[in-house]
C-alpha cells in the first residue's frame, strides 16, 4: 500500500514538474557598448510591421555589456541614443532561439532618421 502512495506521489510530482515547464521560444540579444563614452539607449524591439512592441531603456558605461530577452512578438531591433538625439543606422534582426549580438562603437554609423 505504501508503495502505491509513493508512486503515485512521485507520478503527481512528475506531471506537476512536466506540466510547469514552458518553452521558451524569445530570442535573446546583448548589446556592448565598446565607445570611449557612455550613452543611454532607447532599445526599441519591433514586430513585423516595424511598430515598437516594446522600448527598453538603458544607460550604458563604457565597455559595458548586458543581455536582453526581446519580446515574443519581435523580430528586429532599433536603437536609439537619446544622448546624440540619433538613431544607429542599422536593424538587427532576431532569429528564435538564437542570441543575437549588438556592438556599439566609436564607427557606428548614427542619424536623425530612424532605419
């Protein structure tokens, strides 16, 4: 009888376990700021359509890195440094699963029109 209470038990558990894990289908980015200077970043991830699905906002210390989880429903990035009122001039395109990696530095190309 113990037996059967334990094996049902640790079935429970087993289901409970299987049933609480979710897949995470988001793309990750990181971005490093590899500029002589700091910046705050508007990190604006984009659907399809290019409308913002969500902004993140950050500042960025020289030679600083972090890591992003992007929203579901992104599949580009577009940064805006508020700093120099410019955009970088070039999208980055998230791929599901997979970790995208985003330098910005001295040479980045930057303007006043969004990409």
């Amino acid at each position: 009888m113990k037996k059967r209470i334990f094996a049902w038990g640790v079935l429970f558990l087993l289901i409970f376990a299987c049933a609480s894990c979710s897949k995470d289908d988001g793309a990750s980015y990181t971005i490093t700021n590899n500029c002589s200077f700091r910046f705050t970043g508007f990190i604006h991830e984009c659907n399809d359509a290019g409308e913002s699905v969500n902004i993140v906002t950050r500042t960025f210390s020289s030679g600083e890195k972090m890591y992003f989880t992007a929203n579901p429903d992104a599949v580009k990035i577009k940064i805006y440094l508020d700093d120099f009122e410019d955009w970088v001039q070039q999208v980055f395109y998230l791929k599901n699963n997979k970790t995208l990696d985003i330098v910005v530095e001295n040479s980045t190309i930057v303007g006043p029109y969004e990409p």
